[in-house]
C-alpha cells in the first residue's frame, strides 16, 4: 500500500514539476526582439524605419526591433530558414524559390504589384533595339530574384532561352559596376537601380513588366512559427507597415525628400521610383496568385526549381483581414 501512496505521490511531483517548465517556457517563450529583412528598395518600409514606428509600436509590448538587410530577396530566406528572421518583403521569384526548398513561411499581404518594377537595362550606347538582340550578349542579374524570373520570362516571349545567352549572377552592388563599365551588356534588374540607372547615367530601358504584361508582385512574409506562436505580433506589424503606406501616399513631397535624403539620391530619381511602384498593403487575390502559380509552373518548366508546388499554401489572408477589420473598427 505505501509503495501504491508513492508511486502516486512521485507521479504528482512529475505533473507539478511539468506545470513549472510549462510555466517557465511560457516565460522564456515570450518576444524580446524581432528581425525585419529589408533590401535596397523605396518602400513604406525603409520610411516606418526612418521614423522609428516599428520601434515606437513595439517597445508598448517590451520588444526591440532589429533591422537586417539584404541585397536582395534569396538571402532573406536564408534567414528564415534559420530561425534568424521574423519578417520580410520580397518579390514573386524568391518566395517561389523559397516554397520550393521547403522553407516554412507565410505570405502575409501584397506590397506592389510590379508592373513596372522590373525590367531590363542596356547602356545608353549600346545597338540593342529589342529583346531579340539579347542573343549571345552578357546580362548580369541576382540568382533567384524578382529580375531573374523576369529575365526568364522575357526570353521566352522572344522565342529565346537561358541558353541564348551569357547569364552573369550579380548581387545589385556588384552589377551596377559591371553594367557601368561595360563588362555586361545587359541588366535585368529592379527599383529603384531602374530609375537610378536612366536618369542619372542614361541608360535606355528596354522592357519592363508593364510593356510584356508581366506581373512581378512583391510580398510581405513572416516566418510560420513566429506566426503561430505570435498572431498579435503579426497583426501590429501590418498596422505599423500599413500606417507607413497611408503616409507616404498622404504625404508625398515628404516622403520623396526623405528617401533621397536617407539613399542620397536625386529627388527626380525618387520620384519615378515611386512613380513605378505604388505601396499596397492588401490581402493577396485570387489574380495575384494565378500570375504566381504561372510562375511557379514556368520555373519548374525551365528547371529554375526542381518541384512543382502549389502557391497557394503559402498564402495566409488571415492577419491582414483581422488588421483592416480592427482598423475599419477604430
């Protein structure tokens, strides 16, 4: 009988000792920082940095904000892979990259849609007319981004592949200079280098999404365990985000002078970079999701991923739709 008393009473111990690491999980569970991606671009999200509201938002919840950035969109993957990135805003060719390796993350809202946010560069003097003329020519372009899926696309419409060309993989910092010095004849890139590149070094643009119909959507991501463990977080940052949207489209002489001022860029550049690609903060369509299971479909065509994948299961409306309800609430 006492050896029964002990057994239960041991059993006891272990369940209120368990209780305690619950406890003390939940504790050490909670949020001190979080990790926003950010790139090289012209966003609501550069001008919430400069102003400090994630910071100001977030500290409210005793959480500090840590800013990482990226050169482009694939890195960032990498670092939500390894759990050393909570947030993000890429554009369509990563994310289908990203769904493709098995990285787990979510698509949390549509940023721009990128009509006019890619496209392909060619130096001022060079006898490059049309697309076609890219046959056998040196294009520099980021592995796995918004410009190379772009790239891809636009050779196909030209009865053209990757093999008909000279693909050269650049990070941004270091195609400029090639693309300047004449080392590439061709760039496929994005906002705001597009801009940068025709105002100020004369530069023709000689396609972009809007001439060839093609969409290159940009998102906000967060990764999925963030997620899960944080809906409320998730939620904040799209009210901060969408608070920085609103502002810049309400102000946007200010907002012009302050991206020039923080890239050191001439106000003219700026100006048609934003000119190029409007802010949203939405859920993501029915549409949008089409033009990324197009993608997805193309790239595994071309062999730019080696599974095929539904885009879909990456897409979670949820937090966006409770943030606009809760704002329309205010």
């Amino acid at each position: 009988m006492k050896k029964k008393q002990m057994i239960v009473i041991f059993l006891s111990l272990l369940l209120v000792l368990a209780g305690c690491d619950q406890a003390a999980d939940g504790s050490e569970n909670k949020v001190k920082e979080i990790r926003i991606g950010i790139q090289q671009s012209l966003s609501p999200l550069l001008l919430a940095k400069e102003k400090g509201w994630f910071e100001q938002s977030f500290e409210k919840e005793g959480v500090k904000v840590k800013w990482v950035e990226f050169q482009s969109g694939p890195p960032q993957f990498e670092g939500l892979a390894a759990n050393q990135l909570d947030f993000s805003q890429v554009g369509n060719s990563p994310v289908i990259a990203g769904q493709a390796a098995g990285i787990d993350f979510k698509e949390i809202g549509l940023s721009q849609d990128g009509l006019k946010a890619n496209g392909i560069l060619v130096n001022k003097n060079s006898k490059i007319q049309k697309v076609e003329d890219l046959k056998g020519k040196k294009i520099a372009v980021a592995k796995g981004s918004s410009g190379f899926d772009f790239l891809y696309k636009v050779l196909d419409q030209a009865g053209l592949s990757a093999k008909d060309v000279q693909i050269i993989q650049l990070q941004p910092d270091e195609a400029i200079s090639a693309f300047e010095n004449g080392s590439v004849d061709a760039w496929s890139i994005w906002e705001p280098f597009l801009s940068l590149e025709t105002i100020k070094k004369g530069a023709k643009l000689l396609v972009n999404g809007e001439a060839t119909d093609l969409y290159s959507p940009g998102f906000t991501l967060v990764r999925t365990q963030f997620a899960d463990q944080h809906p409320e977080l998730v939620v904040k940052f799209l009210k901060v985000y969408d608070q920085a949207v609103k502002w810049q489209k309400a102000h946007r002489k200010e907002a012009v002078t302050l991206y020039a001022r923080v890239k050191n860029l001439d106000k003219k550049v700026v100006t048609q970079v934003l000119n190029n690609t409007e802010p949203l903060n939405k859920p993501i369509s029915k549409k949008i999701i089409n033009a990324q299971q197009h993608t997805a479909d193309f790239q595994y065509k071309t062999k730019a991923i080696q599974r095929k994948i539904d885009v879909n299961q990456v897409v979670d409306n949820s937090f966006i739709e409770k943030m606009l309800k809760e704002e329309m609430n205010k």
